[in-house]
C-alpha cells in the first residue's frame, strides 16, 4: 500500500489502485494541482500530517 500525502493541506491519503482514474482511494486530489501531491517514502508522513477519513479507516481511533 502507497500512501500519498497532499502537502498543501498536510494530509495523507491512500493511493490508488488505478492512479490513472484517480490519485487517491477517496478521489480527493482529483482537482489538486500535482505538485501539490508528493508521494511518501520510507521515512513516514510529517508528524504533524492528518489522515484522510475516508482512506484510513482508523483515523478518528487516536
Ligand atoms: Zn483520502
């Protein structure tokens, strides 16, 4: 599972599976301008970064 991270709102979503559909589980991003939207790497979202409800199902658990 990718996850992406909307860096202008500083939240992070799931990726597509069909990311030519779509960037994101939810379709959030769809109108957000690409450089906009980095993809995150090993080293883990920003700690102050909020998840997507829709794409994580646990994000109001924490
Ligand atoms: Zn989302």
């Amino acid at each position: 599972m990718h996850r992406i991270v909307n860096v202008h709102t500083n939240t992070i979503h799931r990726a597509s599976e069909n990311p030519v559909a779509q960037r994101t589980t939810c379709g959030a991003l769809r109108h957000v301008p690409s450089h906009h939207v980095e993809r995150l790497g090993e080293d883990g979202p920003p700690a102050d970064a909020s998840r997507c409800g829709r794409c994580f199902d646990d994000a109001g658990g924490y």
